[in-house]
C-alpha cells in the first residue's frame, strides 16, 4: 500500500538536467493530491522564486522543495543550506545518486529534512515528500502561533551590502559607515557589521565601546531575534551595529557557517545589512560578499591600490566568490588631475565603475575621525556629499520593496538631503602566468574549508 502525500502538497522541483526533470514531474503528478510546479533550471531562479513568493506571504510558499544533485551554479548542499535559512517554512529534500550514510548526514546538517536515491522510487519518493511536507506544516503552524519576537518570520528581505577595501588604508570603514548613515537618513532600518575580524575599527569611527560582538553570536545554532538583540548597540545616529571583537583572535571563531547565519538572522530584521570586510578575504568575508545583494570594492587612484584591486578581483573568480562583472568599484581619494581615471580603473579590473568618485580631501574629515564621530561631519562636505550620493547610485536607499525584481535594471539612485551637522562640525597589466600561479596557491592556503569546495566547469 501506498504512503500517500499531505493533501495539496505543493511541491517545487529544482533540477537542471532536462531528462532528469522529466522523470522527477512524471512521477510527481502520480503522488496523490501533490501539485508540483514546473521545475526551475538553476540556484538563482529557485531562490527568486521563493524570495517572490514569500514577499506574498509565507503560505505562497511551496511546502516541499526537491533540490537535484547537479543543481547549478551553487552546490547541491548550499543552496539546501540557504533556502533554510532564508525560508524555515519550506522541507527541502535532496535527489541524489548517493544515498549513503555520509551524504544523509551532510544532507540533515544543512537542512534538508530528507534524501531520496537515483534512480527514483515511488514509494521513497512519497514517503519523503510527505515527512518533508508534514514537517512544514508544523513549523508554520509553530510560526503563526508564536508571540513576544522571539522567532523570525519570513524569508529575510533586508538587503546586503559588503565593502571590501582593495587593500589596507583605502578607505573602506569610512566609506561603509557613510553609506550606513545615509541609509538611516532615507528612512531605512540598517545594520551596520564590522566584519574586518582582527583589525575592525567601526567602534572606533563611532565612539563606541561595547562588550558583546560578532564573535559571541559565533557559536549559537539558532539566533533568536532576542539573541541578536543582545549582540547588537543602538547607536544613536539609528545604526545598529554588530562590531568585530575587542580581541583579534576571536575573530577565528567567525566562520564561513557563522556568517551565514549572522546575516541572514539580519537579513530578517533589517531593511539594509552594510557589511564592513576589511581588506584581507577570510571564510566569513568570502561566504557574506558571495550573497551579497551589492558588492563594492574600495579603491584609490594609484598603482599600488589598482594592483590590489585587480588582485582581489581575480582572487574572486578563482575562489568562486564574486565574478568581475558583478563587483562595483568605487574610487577614493579622486582628484581631476590624477593620472589613473576611474574609467581606466574600470578597464583594468573589469569591474562596474561608479559614476561618482570621492574626492581627496582629508583635511575636512580629519577633525571628525580623530574625535572618533564621523557621524558629525559636516553637510558641505564634498566628501560627505559625495558618498551620500553614492549610496543612492548603489541602490542603497531604496526600501526593500521598491527594489526591482531580478532581471530588471534599478532605477537610479534618488537624491537625498543631508542631516543638520552634529557638534564636530595608469597601471602595469596582469602579472605573469608563474606569479599568478604562486598567488593561486598561497590564496588557497589562507582560507580553509572555503576552498574544499567543487570547482566549477566552464
């Protein structure tokens, strides 16, 4: 006798290989009261599709998932990890050739709530679309009678922001936190996180001295909104800020697991996650700029940075993190008389450059960073001005539901009117192949488990 499905069991297959898709429908469409949706071809579209859903409401969401073994372009186990985390409503169930002990296990430890063997199987198949939908079943149940905030609800819409320094020195706090404050002043709800793990400074830039950070939120399976309250200080300026750790060596307890986690308990709670990575590529920064929403890489106008520039770049696609095309790349410390233009920067790293450089201009800045509140800087400033200007240029005022769908191009970034002012008022080309070869090698030594990952073909 057969296990029959839970009925009106929605069910949202995620298969690339045409052949493999067919069968996987055709067998769907037998399980009784099921009601399987056309599958989607890739990673990218399963997750936007669910994000549309979910901005509908939780129950538009299909109760079961079935994620294939070749799904593509992210690994078959990270994206089950990331549709439950970003949508716990949802029973995710792997399709795979191997159905042994040690694929089940990777399989539960990142979400899934079962795994069901190639070539497919009636009955399995039933059995695990049924748990799987049971399981969601209860969970929303769990989420509509849960009261006091103390669970997340939703599928985390906040956006993510990273800025990457090219190197150290560039600018790259000072560029986040501007971008921070200018989204407070749109109105937004903004996280502000210092994950620059040894060297972070956003506390620093602030005025803020806090016991708790990022680090404390390290170890914990599942961060409550209470949990993530406790690690958070409310700034006054409105930012809420998760800083790096007093003690640099914590930092190691931040990993590429813990990030995902950590942005995406923020992704629920705020409108705008601005994400300061410093300049040296970690585990945690390499997993948060991977999917990120924007991804800005600070440069100045001098060899040596573009150097560096077009080194990270590189080091992007070869770790699989970020493609050139999809990294923007912003110019501090501009001046119209520089020899190296932000075309030219753009050419070199084969990046987006923005349409507006910040102007070099230290000495109006200096009063407020040795004062340690550069929310104070005044509203003349170019500098200021220019990287408010920014923010909106990259999206970054705009609140989550005016953000365009994906496929369709932003319109540009709206102007914003500054706050009052508080109390204080050209490049060599690419190195050669055996230097290359050698940066290959000693990138890979630099971030552990984030490179055991498979590589990509093509």
């Amino acid at each position: 006798m057969t296990t029959p499905s839970t009925p009106g069991t929605r069910i949202l297959p995620a298969v690339s290989d045409p052949d493999a898709a067919r069968v996987l429908v055709t067998l769907l469409g037998q399980l009784p009261a099921a009601e399987p949706a056309a599958p989607v071809p890739d990673s990218t579209t399963l997750l936007d599709t669910l994000a549309r859903l979910a901005a509908e409401s939780v129950d538009a969401l299909p109760e079961v998932v079935l994620v294939h073994e070749r799904i593509g372009p992210l690994p078959a186990l990270d994206l089950i990890r990331e549709v439950a985390l970003r949508f716990p409503p949802v029973g995710v169930v792997l399709v795979s050739s191997d159905a042994g002990p040690a694929l089940f296990s990777a399989a539960m430890d990142s979400g899934a709530r079962g795994l069901v063997g190639l070539p497919l199987a009636y009955e399995e198949l039933s059995a695990r679309v049924q748990g799987a939908a049971q399981w969601a079943a209860g969970v929303r149940r769990h989420l509509g009678r849960s009261t006091g905030g103390d669970v997340f609800t939703g599928p985390g819409t906040g956006r993510v922001a990273t800025v990457t320094g090219a190197k150290g020195g560039v600018g790259t706090t000072f560029c986040a936190v501007q971008f921070a404050l200018a989204a407070v002043a749109a109105g937004r709800r903004v996280a502000l996180v210092d994950m620059d793990l040894q060297a972070g400074d956003v506390g620093s830039y602030l005025d803020v001295q806090f016991r708790r950070s990022i680090a404390d939120l390290a170890g914990i399976q599942d961060i409550s909104p209470r949990v993530l309250g406790d690690a958070v200080y409310e700034h006054p300026t409105g930012l809420a800020l998760l800083l790096a750790p007093a003690d640099g060596e914590r930092g190691e307890e931040v990993d590429e697991r813990a990030a995902r986690l950590i942005v995406t308990a923020l992704r629920h709670r705020y409108d705008l996650v601005v994400v300061d990575c410093g300049s040296q590529l970690s585990a945690a920064g390499a997993a948060t700029v991977e999917r990120a929403d924007v991804a800005v890489l600070v440069t100045t106008p001098d060899v040596v940075a573009v150097r560096a520039a077009k080194r990270t770049v590189r080091m992007w696609e070869r770790l699989q993190v970020r493609k050139a095309e999809d990294t923007t790349m912003v110019v501090n410390r501009w001046t119209k008389h520089t020899e190296i233009q932000p075309s030219l920067i753009e050419k070199i790293t084969k990046t987006r450059a923005t349409r507006t450089p910040v102007p070099a201009n230290f000495k109006e800045l200096q009063s407020v960073v040795d004062a340690g509140r550069v929310q104070d800087l005044d509203n003349r400033s170019a500098v200021k001005q220019a990287l408010w200007t920014l923010a909106g240029e990259l999206g970054l005022l705009r609140s989550p539901e005016d953000t365009p769908p994906p496929g369709q191009a932003a319109a540009p970034g709206a102007t914003l009117a500054l706050r009052a002012a508080g109390p204080v008022a050209r490049t060599r080309g690419a190195a050669r192949g055996d230097r290359a070869d050698r940066s290959d090698r000693s990138d890979r030594g630099a971030l552990g488990s984030w490179l055991r990952r498979p590589t990509r073909e093509g």
